[in-house]
C-alpha cells in the first residue's frame, strides 16, 4: 500500500492473519510524488477488539515495526497471532509529524483460522 499525501484523511486497508502464522505487511509513504523518509516518525500500530480495548501494540522499539526509509514493515510472528482469537478487528498506524500524532492507515484485521 502507497500512502500518497500526508495531509489528509487517513488510507483505508483492510488485512488480517492466519491465527498462528507469520504476517508481513510493509507500507510505503510518498508525497507529491517523492519518497517520504519514516525516520523519527515514531510508528505505532495498534490492534483493537470492537469493544476499543487495545489487543496488541507494535513499535520500533518493542517489536514488530521496521523503518527502511519510507517504508514502514509491519511483522506478525506466529507466537504473537496465535494468541489472537478469531474474529474481526481494527487496526491504526500512527506516526509522528513533527508534534503531532496522526493515524495515517487504518481498517479491519481480521483473525481467521486454518
């Protein structure tokens, strides 16, 4: 997925995971057709049960979240997603912008089983 403009409302992606397998996602950011470079944007995406409660987070820092310019690489291992029940979820990625703290992808994730 290209999130094209940083300015406006967030992309929509709908995704989900195999309950108990690996997921690799990445996210590319371009503005006015130049690649956006994700350094210092402090990701954050969040998983979310429809009640609000968070299910899981995934940082830089904590696991689960790479930078590679301007591409943000989203890792599900299979020891993590076992331990979603299956059902339908939301999910958030969050950078950011100078001071600000944006939600610039977000949709359902959805846990199924094999």
């Amino acid at each position: 997925m290209s999130v094209t403009d940083l300015s406006y409302l967030p992309q929509v992606c709908n995704t989900g995971i195999v309950q108990g397998a690996d997921r690799v996602l990445g996210f590319s950011f371009v503005v006015d057709g130049v690649p956006y470079d994700l350094e210092g944007t402090d990701p954050l995406i969040t998983i979310t049960s429809r009640s609000g409660a968070v299910v899981a987070e995934f940082t830089v820092a904590g696991g689960g979240l790479a930078v590679l310019g301007n591409v943000l690489v989203w890792s599900v291992s299979a020891a993590v997603s076992v331990g979603f029940a299956v059902g339908s979820y939301s999910y958030r990625v969050i950078l950011r912008i100078g001071d600000e703290f944006r939600p610039y992808v977000y949709g359902s994730y959805r846990v199924v089983v094999r």
